[in-house]
C-alpha cells in the first residue's frame, strides 16, 4: 500500500525560547526541519507534506526542496498541532499514512518501516518507550501513588494510520487531542504500539539540546 509522511513543523518553538519557529532553529549547522528530513529521505515515502509555519512558508519550501530529493508538498499549518495535521492530510491521497513531529529531529528510519509494518494488522500504530523514572499521581503538593510503571508506555512519532480512517476521526473529532492516537481512540479504533527510539526525543526546550550547538544560542556556535 502507498504511505505518505506528514511533518508538522508549524510550531511557534516558544520553550525553545529562541525568537524563531522551531522547525528553523539550527542544531550543529543545520535546521532541524532539515535534520527531520533525512529519515523521511531514507524511508522513501510514496508522499511527504511538510506542513510550515504560515509566516514562513517560502523559507519552508526553500529548504526542502534543497534537501529532499523526492516529491513533496507545503502547506501553512493551524493554530494547534491538531489543526496543522488536519492541513497537511487534505493533499494525502496514500492508503496509509504516517504523522511526524519535526521536533523529534533524530528518529531513525527504522522506527518509520517498523510502523508501517504494524499498519499491515493494526488501523493505527505508534512508536513507544518503556518508562525509566518512577511515575507519581499527585493532586496540589500531595503525592497519591505511584503507578505501576510496567503498564506504561511513552509515546512517540510517527504515528501511523490509514488515512481513510484518520480522515474520518478527524472530521467528527470536536475535541482537542494532544495526538492523533488519542483521536483515533476516541473514535473507538484499536491502537497497537512498536518499539519506539530513545533518538526520538522531542526537541522542547534548550536542556533537550545537550552538548549539541545551535547558532540561535547567544556565545554558542
Ligand atoms: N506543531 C505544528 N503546528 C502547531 C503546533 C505544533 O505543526 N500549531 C508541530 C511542531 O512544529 C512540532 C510538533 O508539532 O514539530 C510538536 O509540537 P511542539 O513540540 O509543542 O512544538 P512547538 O509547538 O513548536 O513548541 P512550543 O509548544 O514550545 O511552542
Ligand atoms: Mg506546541
């Protein structure tokens, strides 16, 4: 079956902190929307949309097209993350597809074949990781229990769905989900999850950048 790959890269990049769309910000001499792209270059999707942020969406199709050799769309994303997947699947005409923040700039292109495999048994699949801290449930200042960590998982992307069905959750959804395997859960489809990557973390806020160097960081790079 044919696969697309959305990127969300619309974000503002607020805990980023950095006066610019995070997507833009360079890690060690390139933007992370070009570090997002080399996975999706080796996965060698059927389609990719790249959905960029509204007030830069000439700088977004720039740079794709100088570093990704396949077919590509861009659109401006929304004002939620939500809205912005909802932009970039009106142009996904792949029987399946794979949702995939930007922001998780290093994810391996093995994580993106792995979910699409399970896409061959399950409507929608996501990557994720065990839990290594120990979880507390809280309420004010008062610690209520700790959860049995065995049963937990932390959710990564890409997500993969067929698109028919996320088209569909996502038309009827009224709410906001924080991703898209929620919707789909909402709208009663089964979600089954692969081994995510600890590469896969989310770039959020300038601790996540570790030892790498950004130019958009004062006395740095
Ligand atoms: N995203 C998007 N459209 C939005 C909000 C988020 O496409 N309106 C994308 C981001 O570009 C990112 C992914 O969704 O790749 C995850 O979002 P997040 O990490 O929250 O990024 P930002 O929204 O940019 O960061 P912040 O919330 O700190 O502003
Ligand atoms: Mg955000």
């Amino acid at each position: 079956m044919s696969v697309a790959v959305v990127l969300v890269a619309a974000g503002n990049g607020e805990r980023l902190g950095l006066g610019l769309p995070k997507a833009l910000v360079q890690i060690d001499g390139k933007t992370i929307l070009e570090h997002s792209l080399e996975a999706v270059s080796s996965f060698q999707p059927n389609q990719l949309v790249v959905v960029a942020h509204e007030d830069r969406v000439p700088e977004f199709q720039e740079l794709v097209q100088n570093s990704y050799a396949g077919k590509f769309s861009v659109v401006p994303g929304g004002s939620s993350r939500q809205g912005s997947v909802a932009n970039g699947l009106q142009l996904v005409d792949s029987a399946l597809v794979l949702v995939h923040d930007a922001a998780r700039c290093f994810t391996p292109a093995e994580v993106f074949h792995a979910v699409q495999a399970g896409l061959e048994t399950s409507p929608c699949v996501i990557p994720a990781l065990a839990v290594t801290d120990t979880i507390k449930r809280v309420s004010g200042d008062q610690v209520l229990g700790t959860e049995d960590r065995d049963q937990l998982r932390a959710a990564q992307t890409p997500q993969g769905f067929h698109t028919n069905l996320l088209k569909a959750a996502i038309a009827q959804s009224t709410e906001v989900f924080t991703d898209e395997a929620a919707l789909m859960q909402s709208a009663g489809h089964s979600v089954s999850f692969v081994t995510g990557s600890p590469l896969s973390k989310k770039i959020t806020t300038i601790a996540d950048l570790g030892e790498r160097t950004t130019n958009q960081r004062t006395g740095i790079g």
